[in-house]
C-alpha cells in the first residue's frame, strides 16, 4: 500500500489541474471581456480588457466597423477627411438611437472606436445613473464636435480631435426634456451635480482620457473623451 501512496497523490494532483483547467477555460469562455485576445463586442459587459480591445481598434477599421455590422446596428460611415497626423478615416454616425442617445448637433461623426466606446458608456454608466438620479433615460448627448485638426492647447503634441478619435460632451438631455449641462450643473448644489460627477467617476478606465470641469478652464462646460491608443496602456481621468 506505502508503494501506491505516491501514485495515488500524483493521481489526485493531476485530477485536480484538469478540473481547474476545465473550469479556467470554461471561465474564458464565459467572460471574453476580461481577455485581451477575445474578439470585442459591443453586447460584451464591461471588463478588464475592455479599454485596451477599444483603443486597439483606433488602428483596425475593419476589425471596429465589423463589430457594429455583427451588433446590428445602423450607421452611415463618413468619408475619410485629412492627411497625416489629421486623416481620420473611422468617422461615423450612428442611425438610430438603440446604443447611443441622439447626438446633438447630428453631424459630429466621431471614429468608430469613440463610438464602440460611447455605446458602453450609455448602457453601463449614464443610462443607469439617468434612472438612479432622475427616474428616466437620457434622451439626446449635447456635443462640442469630434474632428478638428490641432494639437493640444499649451502643449506640442496632437489633439485626439486631429483624426476625431474625441468627442466632446456638453449637456444631457432627459425624456421629460430636463436639461443637465456642464456649464451650469457642475458645481455642487443638487442631483443634477451630484449625477454629473457620478458618471465622471463611474466611466474611469472606459474611455482612455476623460477630461472633466476639474481638470481645467478649458474643459469647464464639457467632458472630453478619447480613445488614445497608448504604449502602456494607461488612461486618465481627471
């Protein structure tokens, strides 16, 4: 019997490494939103590997238009506008307002992976903050525009905005036709307020920049976001 101990105990051991390889994959399968190499999709929950799947779509228009043609969604793809460090070639706009509220103005057409990032932002942050604070649904995303070839302000290197990989959001819009903007309800006071710093703070790591009223001057009356495509994969969110 002391013979066999060993084998039985190599036995379990390896019975327990192929369970839990079972179970590991079975947990891949399960959330491909927390792996790096599992194709994105918007119907995916927000997870770990989320915002690096997004900003690597800033350099894959194909992979980023597929995943909207696979969701089902109706968009108009804008033509490529710029050269150089200001081609932007992901300008879209979407055509109805399943995933993204309606865009005011119409005609931002920010790129394809702003978009992707913008759908998962209106399902997991500012569509239930919308409810928690107010009991309805945003309705319209009052915006300051994408494109705009220039570099950063104060600074050498290039704005997001230069291949409209950045959207500006100034106010939101309830179905009621209540009116929360950043200009006027940023300051502390009520729920207006209180809701605009919850989906400041609630959308850290989606978007790889947001740029709130607290960052500076510049930003005072609206978010910035951007899908930057950065070496470490870092974000900011101020």
């Amino acid at each position: 019997m002391k013979t066999l101990r060993p084998y039985l105990i190599w036995f379990a051991v390896a019975v327990l490494l192929t369970l839990g390889a079972i179970l590991g994959m079975q947990w891949v399968r399960d959330h491909p939103e927390h792996i790096p190499g599992a194709r994105f999709e918007i119907a995916h929950p927000w997870g770990w590997a989320t915002n690096r799947k997004l900003a690597a779509l800033t350099s894959d228009d194909s992979a980023c238009f597929a995943a909207f043609d696979r969701a089902e969604a109706g968009y108009l793809r804008r033509p490529a506008i710029g050269t150089g460090a200001c081609r932007a070639s992901q300008r879209m706009i979407l055509t109805g307002d399943h995933l993204v509220p309606t865009m005011r103005p119409a005609g931002a057409a920010p790129s394809c992976a702003v978009t992707a990032a913008m759908a998962l932002w209106t399902r997991d942050v500012v569509q239930p903050l919308a409810q928690k604070y107010f009991g309805q649904r945003v309705v319209e995303l009052e915006n300051l525009g994408s494109y705009n070839c220039r570099k950063i302000a104060g600074e050498q290197a290039q704005s997001q905005h230069s291949t409209a990989n950045a959207i500006d959001i100034s106010a939101f819009a309830l179905a009621d036709g209540t009116r929360i903007s950043l200009i006027n309800d940023w300051a502390p006071g009520d729920k207006r307020s209180e809701f605009l710093h919850e989906v400041r703070d609630e959308s850290c790591g989606l978007f790889s920049t947001l740029l709130s009223p607290d960052y500076n001057r510049a930003h005072a009356d609206h978010f910035h976001l951007d899908m930057a495509a950065r070496t470490a994969g870092w974000t900011v969110c101020r």
